[in-house]
C-alpha cells in the first residue's frame, strides 16, 4: 500500500513539474503549438447582435469547436450539432432596413427574418446558387447560378433567367449548312414546284409560331473566354460583365514528393514563374432594355499609353515602347451601383500595378470619366487598396463615393462627389487606415488604425465629412474588432506583445470597460516570465527612424553575442504590441537572451504600417535598404548596448531567409553567421503577382533581378551558413535552394550546410521539423558567436 502511494505521489509530482517552465528549451517551445493555449478565432455575431459566435479549444485537445457567447454575461458556452446545423451563414445580404437577410448555404439561398427568427429556404436545387442580393426595390432576390443570373420573388410566384450566357452562338438556318450542302439545297428548289409549295408553308408555319413563342434571352457569348464579375444594376436594366482569356504557353514548375502513401515519387502541379504571360480581359455591358451588348471602352482612360520610368535605363526598349504607341493592359476590377440605380463607379487596375483609377460609367454608352487616379511609379499597394479586387470602397449616398488612397503619403479614406468630381480627404497624418466600414445608417465610418503608435492598432468612429477620429477601444496592444450588426457591442480579438489573442467584449462607446470572454494561456506557458520586448527606434544612414523589437539579456554572455531575427513575407509588420504572427521566434529570441545573446527584430524597409515610401523603398532593389537597417541595427546594438561586432548572426524565414542570404554573401563582415529558411535565392523564379510589382519582369528590367537576387553574390560568402528547406514547398520552390546549393559547390565554398525537410511545404507543421530546424540554428549560433 506504501509503494502505491508513492507511486501516485511521484505521478502527481511530474504533471506538477510539466506544468511549470524553468528552462526554456527547442524542445518545450516548438511542441504542438497547442500547449500555449487555442486563441479564439473565427469571430463574428448572431444576425440579432445577441450572441457573439467563435472557434476555440478549450481544454486544448481534440479538433477546434463552436462557441457562442453574449454581451451580458460574457461565459463561453459549446454550440451543439443541432444549433450549430439551423444558424445562417455569416455572411449574407440585408435589406435596407436591416430586417431580413438573404444567404446562401450549402448551395441553396435562404431568407431570414430578424424580428421572428424564421428561418426561409427558397430554393432546393442539384445546381448551387450563390450571392444572392436584393433588387432596388426588394420584392424579389437575385442569385447566381454558374454564370448566370436569376431572379426569384419573395412572394414565391416566379422565377426569373435575367442572362443567357452561351459557349457559342445558336445556328439557324443555312448557318448549319456546309457550302455543298447549300449548293444541293438550291438546285433542289429551282426544279421542283412542290419544293417551293413546301417551304412557302413551312416558312407560315414558323412566322406563327415565332408570334405565339415567348421572347428569348439574347446570347451573351463567351467562346473559350471566362465569365466573371457578373453584377445588374438595382434597377434591373444593366447587366455588367467580364470575359478573361487566358494566357496561352503558360508553363508552370511541379514539385515533386518523395514521402507518399504510394512508395512512388509523386508530382504536385506548382504555380509559374514571373514574367508568365498574363491574361487579358474585356468588360461588357448588357442593356436588357435595349436588348443590346456593348464593351466598356477603355482606350480614353487618362495615361493608358504612359511608359513607367525604369525603362530610361533602357533606351532600345524605350524607344521600341513609344513606336508601339499600345494601350497599356487594364482590368476593370468591379463595378458598383448606386442605390437609385444613378450612377455606376468602376475601379480600374492597370496590369503593370503602376495605375488604379476609379471612374464613373455611363452604362447607356460605355464610356468612362475620371474621379480619382492614383499613380505610383513602384506599385499601388496599401491597406484598404490592395487588401481586396477592388480595395475598400463604396457609396455613402446616392451622390457620393469613398475610397481609400495613398495620395498624401499614407492610407487615408476620401470621399468625392461623382456629380461634380469635388474629393476631399477624411482622414490625415502619418499613419494609417487599417480596415474600414461604413455604418448602416451610413453616416459614420468605423477603422481601425495606428494613429498613436505605429506598433498600436484601435478602433475609431468619424462622420462621413471628417472631424477628429474618436478612439472606441483602449486596451493598448493589438484590437482586432468586430461590430456587431446592430452597432451596439464589439467583439474584440485582442493581445499583447507576450500575451497570445483572447475575446473580449465592449459596449461600443468610448471609454467603455472591455470585459474578457476566453481564457485560453496555459498554465504552462504562464509560469514562465516571457519578456515584453521593448520597442525602440533608431535612425538609419538615410535619417529615417526604424522601429525595433528588442530583447535583453539579463546577463550578457562573456562573448557579447547578438542575433538579428528578420521576419518575412516584406510587407508585413512584426514590430507591434501585439502577438506576433511569428509566436515561435518569439520564444525562441527569448531563448536565445536568456542564454547571453542580445536579439534584435527589426520592421527594415518595405515593412507593413509606415506609409507609402516606406512600403516601397525596396523598389527595383531587394536587399537594399532593407538589409542596410539591418546592418544599420547592427551598429546601434555595437554603439549602444556593447555588442561584439565580430560576433553577430542573423535568421528568418521566406523573406528573412533571402535577407540572411544577402546579408551573408553581401554584407560578410557584418555577420558571422546566418540561418536562412525556405529562402527565396533568385527571384526570377518566384511567382508572377509579388515579384512583378518590386522587380519587374527579368526580361525587361534584368538589371533589378541581378540587383537583388542571392544567387548572383555566393562568391561573398565568410561566414558559416545554414540553410533551411522543405522539399515540397510550393510557395518557394525547393528548386531555389538546390540552384544556390549547385552555384555554392562550383564555387567551392566550404562553410555552409543544408538541412532539408522531405514533408514540409512553405509553412512547417510537423513539430519534429521545427525542432529538427531550430536546434540546427541554435548550434550554429552557439559555435559560431561564442568563440
């Protein structure tokens, strides 16, 4: 009896020990990310505002389940099969008066009914139907089935086929004769009276019947072409569309896949490179009331003929663009009505990214007149512009349009009045609109933004004619909001720089308690004292203020290392108050400080939250000034803090993997050593719509490519280098790093290593990868820094 008691006294003792963090390890940190705790995700409200509905893990085992909670008390309670089965859709379309709402689920449309909760379906087909809306005057619903559209009354009595798009045109008649045929028909009519007798009454026949049929849709045809962005006018009268060919010749890279169920080598069809050929688009319109079809004409749209800038560095091929005299290649992005069917407002990409107008459009005629014109001799980019096809625009009333641009430096909303072209700008300074909606009474916008800190999101109203922004939230960190439909609560996706997102919920008013709904963080993770990195900043060569995490020792190793962590993707920003996407960097930089390394995590050039030039900074020179902020950090860790110069490595993955690489082949003297992950090495073999936008294409600006590929500098190489790779990584091609691994042995360098990882895509998953990968990168570290 003693032994089994202390058996179980032992037990005890062990889950206690598990569940506390002394030692952080590779092997504790890169776990199943489970063990931190299942943030909520997946936020959004019951149509009447009464609950807020989320995916969570409560207890952190099993797969991620439907919760629900309400404003008034705030406890997270499971949603069953059975409620879970009869709610609506999240999204939808609402009538004017917010009291029904239309959706499509499961390929089927449905009616709901705020006020009574009753739940219509509306149709029950093989054939699934999609985006339904209301017409202008809401007595009916209209959908898409396939390509076309229908319209159904909410009566019951009725439906409607509104288009008739056809692979090719109906024949009739000597149209489906071939020429002998015709020849045969002919002769057989001019020698034979009964013939002639014949047809004279069939040809009666058919003018009756002609009479008495019902009249047919006209055929919209679409050939080899692809239909899309099918959208009528809330009057009915004007059907907008688009026909996209494709590009012909387009090849595409495959990633083969060794570890398969099948014991054979299995290939995955891949994506195609920069440079592919691009498809090419028209957009019609349809006049139901004039049964006729004409194409939106692009060719007066102002600067459809402008060359971009970079090609004075190549006179032949500038020269050969001015006799060419073409029309650049444009995409109509959307077309959206007002509600009292008065006006048409079209956004207009131009495909080389240089060019986005936003235009009115007379649909009686086709023809286009300017509203606003953003050009940006990079790219056009930004929140709330490139974050959708059309980015965040709308009507505020029958007259006036908003929109968001980069005209003053920064994303800010303007709103302009189509009638007279007048715009004026809402919103102002040196920061920027995140997200945006407009109110339902649509007198207010609701944003989110980083007005008090780069590094700081909250949410803010503003009436639609400007004022000052009002501040909703006030947790400081990162808030994430959800407004509920009735705009009287958010939901608030909220977190700190070391605490990962939890729920909350707040009554929408300035200054208003926010009231917590989940807690998901593990004791486990809790027990450990995770450092809020300080966020500093500090100036570059150019004078520009970077803003950093920082990560300090306690005490500092004898050998004053320091590790630069460079996050990926380029444009994004990692250096917040809030849970960084890259979780497990964090805890690993933690690592690194409490064993003696100073760690820096830099938002370099071309970073997400700082405005226009910042976000392009890197144009036609990747591994410019975004890798001399590095550097440039570098020196103020030497200045500052008494770093080693000679003892200083780098890391990241994707984007900071291609920054590792030019920083070791190009800045080798700066560092020592550098742990580069699922690395871009030559971007001439990346994907088409990220590189095209920065580089160009190879074949027309090659200069830019030769610039800022890595490929081209491994003869740099100092320092001791790892890179990182899954073998079936459809984002960067495992390709890349097999050609920098050829080009590193012909130039025969010794000092690198690859470590590759035969199930992993772009994105790691599997634990035992990530452990395998860091503790790879913690040695070099430790081997090389501490010397």
């Amino acid at each position: 009896m003693k032994k089994i008691f202390t058996l179980l006294l032992l037990a005890n003792t062990a889950g206690a020990f598990a569940q506390k963090l002394d030692t952080l390890t590779i092997e504790k940190i890169m776990r199943d990310p489970k063990w931190i705790g299942v943030s909520p995700s997946n936020i959004h409200w019951s149509d009447d505002s009464k609950k807020i509905l989320f995916t969570w893990n409560a207890d952190k085992t099993g797969p991620d389940e439907l919760f629900a909670a309400t404003p008034a008390s705030a406890a997270p309670q499971k949603v069953s099969i059975a409620n879970k089965r009869g709610l609506p859709a999240e999204n939808g379309n609402w009538n004017k008066k917010r009291t029904q709402k239309v959706f499509e689920k499961n390929g089927d449309l449905f009616l709901e009914d705020l006020k009574t909760g009753k739940i219509t379906q509306l149709t029950h087909t093989e054939e699934g139907e999609s985006a339904p809306v209301f017409n202008g005057d809401e007595s009916h619903i209209i959908f898409s089935q396939g390509s076309n559209l229908f319209s159904v009354k909410l009566n019951g009595n009725g439906l409607e086929q509104l288009t008739n798009f056809v692979k090719s045109k109906s024949k009739k008649g000597n149209d489906e004769l071939n020429e002998e045929e015709k020849w045969l028909k002919g002769q057989q009519l001019e020698l034979f009276d009964i013939i002639k007798v014949e047809r004279k009454e069939k040809k009666q026949d058919s003018t009756e019947s002609a009479e008495l049929a019902p009249k047919r849709l006209k055929e919209l045809v679409f050939g080899t072409k692809r239909v899309g962005r099918v959208k009528i006018s809330p009057d009915e009268r004007f059907v907008t569309y688009r026909l996209t060919k494709q590009a012909d010749d387009v090849k595409s890279a495959i990633v083969p896949n060794y570890v398969t169920e099948s014991g054979f080598t299995e290939d995955i069809p891949n994506r195609s490179k920069v440079g592919r050929p691009s498809s090419t688009s028209e957009t019609f319109i349809y006049d139901r009331q004039r049964d006729s079809v004409y194409r939106i004409s692009t060719a007066d749209i102002p600067g459809i003929k402008d060359q971009p800038d970079y090609l004075k560095d190549y006179p032949k091929e500038q020269e050969a663009y001015k006799k060419a005299n073409a029309d650049r290649l444009v995409t109509i992005e959307g077309v959206l009505w007002s509600e009292n069917s008065a006006h048409a407002v079209v956004v207009i990409s131009a495909q080389d990214n240089k060019d986005r107008w936003i235009m009115r459009l007379d649909a009686a005629t086709g023809k286009l007149s300017l509203l606003d014109r953003q050009r940006d001799e990079a790219w056009i980019g930004g929140p709330g512009i490139e974050n959708s096809a059309t980015g965040n625009v709308g009507f505020i009333d029958n007259d006036h349009f908003y929109f968001q641009s980069e005209a003053s430096g920064y994303s800010h909303i303007y709103v302009i009045d189509v009638n007279s072209g007048v715009k004026k700008q809402i919103t102002s300074g040196k920061w920027e609109v995140q997200t945006l909606q407009l109110s339902n009474d649509k007198k207010r916008f609701y944003f989110t933004a980083n007005i008090d800190h780069p590094g700081l999101t909250d949410f803010y109203s503003l009436p639609v004619d400007g004022g000052t922004p009002t501040k909703i939230t006030g947790m400081k960190g990162g808030n994430d909001v959800t407004l509920s439909p009735d705009e009287k609560w958010l939901a608030i996706r909220y977190s700190y720089s070391n605490k990962p997102w939890e729920l909350y919920v707040q009554a929408n008013k300035p200054g208003a308690r926010a009231v917590q709904v989940t807690k998901s963080i593990s004791k486990e993770y809790e027990s450990y004292q995770w450092r809020a990195p300080e966020i500093i900043t500090f100036k570059n060569r150019y004078g520009s203020d970077v803003y950093a995490r920082l990560y300090l020792p306690k005490k500092a190793d004898p050998a004053k290392p320091a590790v630069v962590f460079v996050h990926g993707a380029g444009y994004l920003q990692n250096v917040t108050y809030s849970w960084s996407y890259y979780f497990r960097e964090f805890m690993f930089n933690n690592m690194l400080a409490d064993n003696g390394y100073t760690v820096i995590d830099i938002d370099y050039t071309a970073s997400a939250g700082y405005g226009r030039d910042w976000r392009t900074g890197i144009y036609r020179h990747m591994g410019g000034k975004d890798l001399s902020d590095q550097v440039d950090g570098v020196k103020y860790l030497v200045d500052k803090y008494g770093v080693n110069p000679k003892h200083v490595g780098l890391y990241g993955g994707s984007y900071g993997g291609f920054i590792t690489l030019m920083g070791m082949f190009t800045e080798p003297d700066v560092f020592a050593a550098g742990g580069a992950i699922r690395s871009v090495t030559d971007w001439a073999h990346y994907n088409h719509e990220y590189t095209s936008n920065i580089l160009n294409e190879p074949f027309t600006d090659e200069t830019a490519y030769r610039k800022s590929s890595p490929i081209y500098f491994a003869n740099g190489l100092k320092g001791n280098l790892l890179m990182l790779h899954g073998m079936i990584d459809q984002n960067v091609n495992y390709q890349d790093i097999i050609r920098l691994t050829q080009r590193l042995i012909e130039l025969h360098k010794e000092n690198w290593e690859l470590a590759s990882y035969p199930v992993e895509d772009h994105a790691f998953e599997q634990p035992s990868s990530w452990t395998d990968e860091y503790k790879r990168i913690y040695k070099l570290f430790e081997q090389t820094l501490k010397k």
